[in-house]
C-alpha cells in the first residue's frame, strides 16, 4: 500500500506541474485558461520537432522553447486576454476556448494523428527508476517531476510576496485602478504575469510529453486534469495546488486500486466531492444548490 | 511657474459631465483646500489630476509639462501621488507590503518605511498585518503612508478624515501639519470646513463641476464659502417671483 501512496504522490507532482498555470493565471489575472491544455501540448510538439529534426535534447530544447513561451503569453495577454476582459468576464473564457480549437487543430494540420512522445530523446531516464528503502522503486523521472513542482511553486510563492514585480502583480490582481494610481504599470504586470503562467504551461508540456505520449488533441485530457488539481487545492493557492495535485493522484491510484478502470473515475470522484463540500460549506449549501424543497415538519 | 496647473478641464463619467471647466493653479510648497457638496467634482477632479480619468477636454500641466495622455502609473513617477478616497488599499496585503508598493515607481527621495512608521506609530506593531483586518484609523494611516512612499511632489488627499472618529483626525492632521511646515505641496479635499480653512492656504469651493469661490483661506469668510457651496452666490437674473 505503502507503494501505491508514494507513487500517488509522484504522480501529483506532475498533476500540481499541469495545474501551476492555470491555478496562477486564475489567482492574478482573473482568467479561466480553457487553452492551457493545447497550450501546453504545444509546448510538448515543439519540443518533439526540435528533437526529431535537430536532435536537440528536450531538456537543452527548453530552453528554447520557454522563451518562445513567455512571448506567447505577453502577445496572449496583451492582443487577445486584455482586449476580450473589457467584453466583461465571460469573454475571456470564450476565447481561450476557442484558442484551444485553434490551436489544436493547427497542430493536427502540421503534425498530423500521429501519437509521439519525447521519451525516446532522453534516454534511459523515460523508464530508469530508483530503489527505495523497503523495496519500493521509483521512477527517476517522477521524481524529478515532483521536484521540478515543488520548486515551481514554492518559487512563484516567494516570487509573488518577496519581489517588487510579484507585488505589483499581486496588487494589479487585487485592484488594476488603485495599482496605476500607486504607479505601477497594470498592463506590464498583466503581460508578465501571463508570460510566467505560460512559462509554467511550457514545463507542464515536457513533463507530459516525457511521461507519456501527446497527440493534437490530447490538450483537453490535460486541461482537465489540471482543472480538478487546482480546484481541489483551491483555486488561487500555490501551496494548494500541490495539494490538490496529490489528492488527484491518490484518488485515482485508489481507484485503480478498486477496479482496473477505476484510475480516472476515482479523480473524478474525489473532485466531485471537494466541489460539493466547497459549495455547501460556502452558504450555497447543496439543497439549495441542487434546487430542492426545504422539507417542512409536518 | 506654477507647480501644477490646471486648464478649463472637462471630466465626463459618460453622459454626466462631472467636472465643466475648471482652471487653477497651484504654488510649490502651497496647500489648496478643494469643497463642495457630494457630487460637485472634487473627487473626479482629483482622480483626474492623477491619471485615473480621461479627460473629455482642457489640460493638466506639471512644472509646465502636459500630462494630459500621460497614464497613471507614469504621473507618480512624475510625483503625483493621490491618497484615494476609501483609502483603496491591497486588501490582501500587509502594512508593510502596501507602502513598498508606494516605491514601484522608484522616484528619489527619503521617504521609507521607517520613516512613514515614525510618522504614524500606531502603525508599528500593525507593520505585518493584512490592511484588511486595521482599524479606520490604521488603514487611512497606511494609504497617505502609500503615497509618500512614491516621494510626490504634490500630494492629492481625498477625503481623509471620512468615518474617523474625531481623535483619529486630530492625529491625521497633527501628521499633516509636519508634512505641510516640509514644504510638500498638496491639495486635499475636505468636509469639515473649519479644518479646511484652518490648515490651508487657499480654498477652491466646486459646486455641480465649476469653481464657485477661490480665495485665500485666511480671506475668505465661513459665509462666503457657505453661499458658494449652496449656490446661494448666483445672482439670478430671473429671479422674479413666479
């Protein structure tokens, strides 16, 4: 069991990676994301291409491809997000979403169905693993995913309350009106922010392309998952992201515990139960949620 | 020259014209005492001043420089700094965090968060508190401490003193007068008259977007500013009974 729970663990590593962006982006910008998943299927295509036609290794082709990132991000925010946020807050949802129809099939124009991964280009590390006390093996790569979270988010945290950049984000997140009038540059804090959250969405992409295999259209799988990660953990949270990562992961090794095809339906699951419990305690409460009448004593 | 001046601006918030034409000036190192009822301008006239709104027409000139299409965020750094009405702090934030953000604009000068906790102690042991949990007084503390951070030229005040208790506003001004005998120019917008007469050089009183009345404080009687401020100063020629 032990065994299970550790490798739970890893695997929310990688779940609180995908939802960084996301859970970033809705904390300081006020967005929904519904692109995130093409997005960083992207960054995984792009960092297949350079492998297979330059035979650059992922980890040397990020650096290529994060910068490529951020500049998508600061274009995103500032040519599509801040002029679809004046429509109101619907607008942005709307066109994130239909970003990622564009994207996602631009990428299957280019690159066709075919299922790629980049594990064939970094080696043995795709499937080498490590031996743990006790017996238990895990997977290098896992573990790397984990680390690569964990210092993600603990250095965003630092980033947003430590520095003067992550203050002026914070406050433009805060209150864009009064943040001009202290001087600080709403539209720059914007920009950067989305640059960061795509930076973000770019090493989601290489985990999820190092892991498993991507296709065109595998962006919504990933959107969803990160969707679940940062709502369990709270959305807006850091450090809850994490969480939320790991409770995902563990949710769906107990599932597969209970039946073979239990993996997704046990995430699922528990996703559906920290929803309802954060609606019913947030005064909605579920009767009134799911509309029913108050039973009157008789 | 003029520190700051302004010419026949015209503020809109959609159809309502909120400011219609006004025009003064202001002296370094002078203290300019705006009134007027609820609604008169002030506050959109300020908000102006700062960036916050666009004019619809006339000109905001500092040291006889345009700022009219000047943005905000840029005008601080120019030193404008604006205390905002309902102090608009970062909620989220602490004490500490809101007057750093103060400095984003990185204008020179000795303004620092010692010095604006020497200024106003009830601040000291609030230093890492959200803004949200302080009391009136704390908070309107922290939003004047804000602005100094950014070292203005001209401190814009907006209403101040609004639901403080009278002690607290005592202790806001005692720390204005230090600001005031500094030399630092500001321009505030007051309710309570007799305050505002008595800690400024000059008043401007607005009534429905216009200047009613611009004097010397000292000049200016409490009647005159009364009549100016009802509108009772119009001479009307119509004024036949019906």
């Amino acid at each position: 069991m032990s065994n299970q729970i550790i490798q739970g663990i890893l695997l929310g590593g990688y779940y609180a990676l995908i939802a960084c962006g996301l859970s970033f982006m809705f904390s300081v910008m006020r967005i929904i994301n519904l692109a995130h998943g093409s997005l960083a299927v992207f960054a995984a295509f792009a960092l297949w291409w350079l492998a297979s036609r330059f035979h650059i290794s992922p980890f040397v082709g990020l650096l290529i491809v994060l910068p490529l990132m951020a500049a998508i991000g600061w274009a995103l925010q500032r040519f599509l997000l801040e002029r679809s946020a004046r429509g109101g807050a619907l607008l942005p949802i709307l066109t994130t979403f239909g970003l990622a129809i564009v994207i996602d099939n631009l990428l299957f124009e280019q690159f066709g169905a075919d299922t790629r991964s980049l594990a064939p280009y970094i080696g043995s590390l795709s499937y080498d693993s490590w031996e743990w006390p006790g017996s238990i093996y895990v997977g290098k790569l896992a573990v790397i995913m984990f680390a690569a979270a964990v210092i993600l988010l603990g250095g965003l945290q630092l980033f947003l309350t430590r520095t003067r950049l992550g203050r002026s984000i914070r406050a433009t997140s805060e209150d864009p009106d009064t943040a001009g009038l202290v001087g600080v540059d709403a539209h720059r804090a914007n920009a950067i922010a989305a640059s960061i959250a795509m930076v973000t969405v770019g090493l989601a992409g290489a985990f999820l392309g190092m892991r498993a295999t991507f296709d065109p259209y595998a962006g919504a799988p990933q959107l969803l998952f990160a969707f679940e990660a940062a709502v369990i953990g709270g959305a807006g949270s850091l450090w809850g992201t994490l969480i939320g990562g790991i409770v995902l992961a563990l949710a769906q090794t107990l599932g597969a515990q209970v039946h073979p095809q239990g993996f997704l339906i046990g995430g699922h699951v528990a996703f559906l139960i920290v929803l309802f419990i954060r609606l019913s305690t947030s005064g909605l409460g579920l009767r009134g949620l799911l509309r029913l009448p108050t039973r009157k004593p008789t | 020259m003029s520190l700051l001046s302004v010419e026949d601006l015209v503020v809109r918030h959609g159809l309502l014209q909120a400011v219609r034409g006004v025009s003064f000036t202001i002296e370094r190192g002078e203290t300019l005492a705006l009134v007027g009822a609820n609604g008169a301008g002030k506050t959109t006239l300020l908000r102006a001043i700062a960036g916050a709104h666009q004019p619809a027409a006339g000109r905001v000139l500092l040291d006889g420089a345009d700022l009219t299409s000047v943005p905000s965020h840029k005008r601080v750094g120019m030193g404008i700094a604006l205390v905002p009405e309902g102090r608009k702090l970062f909620v989220q934030m602490t004490v500490e965090e809101n007057l750093l953000l103060g400095k984003t604009a990185g204008r020179p000068g000795d303004w620092n968060v010692d010095k604006v906790l020497e200024m106003f102690p009830n601040l000291k042991p609030r230093r890492h508190a959200k803004t949200g949990h302080l009391s009136g007084g704390e908070q309107q503390a922290t939003a004047i401490g804000r602005a100094l951070m950014s070292n203005p030229e001209v401190l814009l005040l907006d209403e101040v003193s609004l639901g403080l208790s009278p002690l607290i506003v005592d202790r806001v001004y005692a720390a204005l007068q230090g600001l005031i005998a500094s030399g630092t120019t500001i321009i505030l917008v007051e309710q309570d008259l007799n305050r505002a007469l008595a800690v400024s050089d000059r008043v401007i009183c607005m009534l429905e977007g216009r200047v009613a009345l611009e004097g010397p404080s000292k000049a200016v009687s409490r009647e005159d500013v009364t009549k100016a401020y009802f509108g009772l100063h119009r001479k009307s020629p119509g004024s036949v009974p019906a």
